[in-house]
C-alpha cells in the first residue's frame, strides 16, 4: 500500500482542562475548530456547546468509553478531522489513555494527535492554595478498572512515602465507603489534623472548595461526589489565611517530624547540625530579599543574620573595595600580606569570646591560627603606663608578637580598634583586613567611623557595620564567612593558556 492509499484522517484527542472557557487551552480550542465531528461524553459536550454548529456529533454516556473511542477511531479512518473529547487532560484517568491502547491493540490508519489539558489536580490545587507544590501522587479511587487491593497497595506507599496525594473520583453514586478506608490507610502514617482540601466542579457551576482534616474524612463528614477532586496534604502541609501549602522553601530541607530521632544510626548530630544550618540559611535568603547580589558579601551577610536574627546589618555592613578578597586571600596565603610565603594569615581578635566564636572546623584545615593578648602577662603594665584599657594593649602586643600578616577582628572594644587604627597611622604595621564590628554605647560609632574615613590615607582593607550594633557573635560570623570562602572554589581561577 503506498502512502497516497493510506486514509490519513487526524484524531484530535482533546482536553478541555476543569469546565470554564478561560481554562480551554488555545491549542485546545483550534484542535476543537479544525473538527468536523466531535465524540464525548454527552455532559462534557454541553461544557462547549458554543463551538458544536456545524459539526457531528456523537454523544455518549458515561462508562461507555471504548465505544466512544472506538466510534471516535472509525471516523478519522474515514478520512475526517475528529475531536474525542475529555475533562482535565485526556491523558490523565481520560480517554487519551484508552484510544491509545486500542489504537495499539487493533492498529490504526488515522492520526493521532493528542492535546493537553489542566488536570483536576492543577485546578483543584489553585483553588486551595499550593497544596502540591512538592512531591505528589494521584490515586483514583474508581475500582471500574484497577482492583481494590492494588488500590490500597498504592494508597499505603504514597502514605508511607509522604506524598500529598490527589485522590481522583473519590466517590460516585454506588461507590462511597472507599474515601473513610483511604483516610484510615492514611492515617496510620499522618497526623489526625493533616489538612485535607476538597474541590468540587473547579471552574464550573457549582464550584465548592473547603479544607477539612484526614480525621474527618475518616470519620466520614468531609462532603464528596464525584465531582470532586480532594488533596491530602503532607506531614508538613499547613494552612494559613484560608490556603493550604505544602512548602517547597523552609521546610524542605529539613527532617520530617520524629524522623531525626528515628534515624539516629545514620544521622550524626552533626549532619542534623548541618540540616538546620541549612534551613536557617534559606529562611534567611527568603527574607532577606535579592540583595546583596554579590556572592561573598551574601554569604557574609547571611551569617551574620543567622548569628543574630538581626535583618538590619544587611543594610548597616560596610565593606572597602576588594575587603572580602583581601581576606580570603589572605587565609589562603596570597596577596600582600603574605609577601613570598605561602603561609596563612592569622586572625587577632580583641577578647577571647571572639577567638572562641571562630570555629576550628573552618580554620584549621587552611592552617589558620587565632591569637588574642589580652590576657598576656605583659598586657596590664602596658595599660598602665600608656593609660590604656588592656584590649588596646592586648591589640598592640599581637601586633608586634604575630605581625602584618594578620587579619584583625574586633567585636568588643572600640579602644582596641582605635588602637588597630593608631598603628596602621604611626607605624609601618599593615593587616590584611581589618573586621572592626564593636558593640555598645561609648566610642563604638566613632571608632568605625574613623575606621572608614582613614581607608583613603591607609588603603587597610575594611569590613564594618555602621551604628551600635555589633558583637563578638557576628564578628565571629564574618569571620568563619571568610574562612569558609577561602576554604571553597577560587573566586577567580587563573586562565590557562594566555
Ligand atoms: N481527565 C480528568 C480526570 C477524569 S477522572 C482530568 O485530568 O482532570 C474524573 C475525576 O476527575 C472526578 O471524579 C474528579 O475527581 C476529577 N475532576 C474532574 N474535573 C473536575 C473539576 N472540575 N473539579 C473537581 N474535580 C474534577
């Protein structure tokens, strides 16, 4: 037979998404058009009965499926344009399933053009909210066609596995005791007050939408038909201001309730540590907006909100140009400071509580040392005699005992930043960066202040907050941001070639 023998009539098989004519996709719509005879179910007919003039139509009941798409079949191998209508997507629980299989039974001279439509779960799920917006199943609870106990297998997997699930034809006429044995079979991995959204004719007359919990619809009160479409939520779905969520952002990343405790052998506390240092960090994100844009000022940014769950030194910090690269070359044993050895800089900090806030994790994989002279034996006489307070002189003794290549961290004292400040002007001392984050009421704005006025003469590289705020927690915070930077992927990597 050659190709020009061939009937090469077309089968639309066409969803028209939940009912409403805004939800009827424009492919859709032209497939629908370009028809000469349309077949379906006689109630989805009606749902676009504006665009039947003209055409044949073949209407059906329901159950009558393959007969539909065998009807459906026989006109296109005549050589006519034909739509084989279904609600929601025709392959979803619809007839694109059914043609197919007896086009692959039987074989066919027609072809085959099948046109995605918004399944019920996409419409039933916008009205409730974002109920599926992470990993979902749908089950159809139709025994028509699957039996009951692979029904129930599923049903179990999806609970075990948390899934939301989208139940599909929940209930019909005949068929209502299955719902309340689907929550039970739920229930036994979710929480009694799992909320649970029933949509009935989503974008159509009639439309109902209400959100109940799993216990009552094991227990039988959550009103359902066949038309509705009911979504279980998850162990972390939740609802708020009438809209029930499933969340992809906060909760994502980590454990589900219970599960850290039950999976003790494999989780360490400190992969759990990790766990909620990750959720911290995107809640942070979330909040904190798209800036900064820069990828090492973020990072620093971020940590100092995690360490003080204080929004405000995103907008206060304040960095010299090229501070943060400074640093991080610094720790790794480049630039400047480092002059021909590749040794790490070391950090001095101004109080102990700073030097401890550094964490070793980070520091001592890249051979990074902290030193504070607060407390060393020759610290109060040189406060003494230079009327001093013993963080400036603690600062002083660590600059000439550990040198220029250093990065100077103060998170407690304006008088040891002053001091930092004095040496850069009086002497030949210069670190590679200098974090000046002090806390409190006297002398901390002016000293950073000063401490960003003498960048212009002393070209030191500068990181600072503006205002009282400060601390040793978030000095310790930018720090460790520094450290970890240094200890990941080069910010610049060297051209190979030329
Ligand atoms: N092919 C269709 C599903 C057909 S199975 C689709 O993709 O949406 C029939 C089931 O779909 C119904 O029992 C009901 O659970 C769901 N359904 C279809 N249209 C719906 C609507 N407008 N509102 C709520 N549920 C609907």
């Amino acid at each position: 037979m050659s190709l020009e023998d061939q009937t090469t009539g077309i089968l639309y098989v066409v969803g028209l998404g939940p009912g409403s004519a805004g939800l009827l996709t424009p492919d859709a719509s032209a497939a629908l058009a370009a028809s000469d005879a349309i077949v379906g179910y006689r109630g989805y007919l009606d749902l676009i009965e504006d665009r039947l003039a003209g055409k044949t139509i073949v209407g059906r009941e329901l159950g009558e499926e393959v007969e539909r798409a065998r009807l459906a079949l026989e006109l296109a191998e005549q050589g006519r344009t034909v739509a084989l209508i279904s609600t929601g997507d025709a392959g979803i629980y619809g007839m694109g399933g059914v043609v197919c299989e007896l086009a692959a039974r039987v074989g066919t001279t027609a072809e085959l053009v099948v046109v995605p439509g918004v399944t019920a779960a996409c419409s039933a799920a916008a009205r409730l909210g974002a109920p599926i917006a992470h990993d979902w199943a749908s089950i159809s609870l139709s025994d028509l066609l699957t039996p009951w106990d692979v029904i129930v297998r599923r049903v179990n997997a999806a609970a075990e596995a948390d899934f939301v699930v989208a139940l599909y034809n929940p209930a019909s006429r005949k068929r209502t005791h299955q719902l309340a044995a689907v929550a039970d079979r739920l229930l036994v991995h979710r929480s009694p007050e799992t909320p649970v959204g029933l949509v009935e004719n989503a974008y159509r007359p009639g439309e109902r939408v209400e959100i109940v919990t799993l216990m009552d619809l094991a227990l039988g009160k959550a009103s359902v038909n066949m038309f509705t479409t009911v979504i279980v939520g998850s162990s972390r779905t939740f609802v708020s201001n009438g809209k029930m969520v499933t969340p992809r952002i906060y909760a994502a990343k980590a454990p589900i309730q219970g599960e850290v405790a039950s999976r003790d052998e494999a989780m360490t506390s400190r992969a759990a540590g990790d766990q909620i240092m990750a959720e911290s960090l995107a809640i942070i994100d979330c909040e904190l907006g798209p800036e900064p844009t820069d990828p090492a000022e973020r990072a620093v940014v971020r940590r100092m909100i995690h360490a003080s769950a204080d929004f405000e030194f995103a907008g206060a910090l304040k960095f010299s140009p090229g501070a943060i690269d400074a640093a991080v070359k610094a720790f790794r044993g480049e630039g400047p400071s480092a002059g021909d050895r590749a040794v790490p800089a070391s950090v001095i900090t101004d109080v102990e509580m700073l030097k401890s806030g550094v964490r070793r994790d980070l520091a001592e994989p890249l051979g990074v040392s902290t030193f504070c002279l607060l407390n060393h034996s020759q610290a109060p006489r040189i406060a003494a005699d230079d009327a001093i307070t013993r963080s400036a002189a603690g600062l002083r003794l660590a600059a000439s005992e550990v040198g220029d290549h250093v990065v100077v961290a103060i998170g407690n004292a304006p008088t040891a930043l002053e001091e930092t400040l004095r040496l850069i002007r009086e002497t030949p001392w210069r670190p590679a960066c200098v974090i000046g984050i002090p806390v409190g009421f006297v002398g901390v704005e002016a000293s950073k202040q000063r401490l960003i006025e003498e960048f212009s003469v002393s070209g030191v590289p500068f990181i600072t907050s503006g205002g009282r705020k400060g601390g040793t927690a978030v000095t310790a915070a930018v720090i460790n941001a520094l450290l970890e930077l240094a200890g990941s992927t080069p910010r610049t990597r060297p051209v190979a070639g030329g």
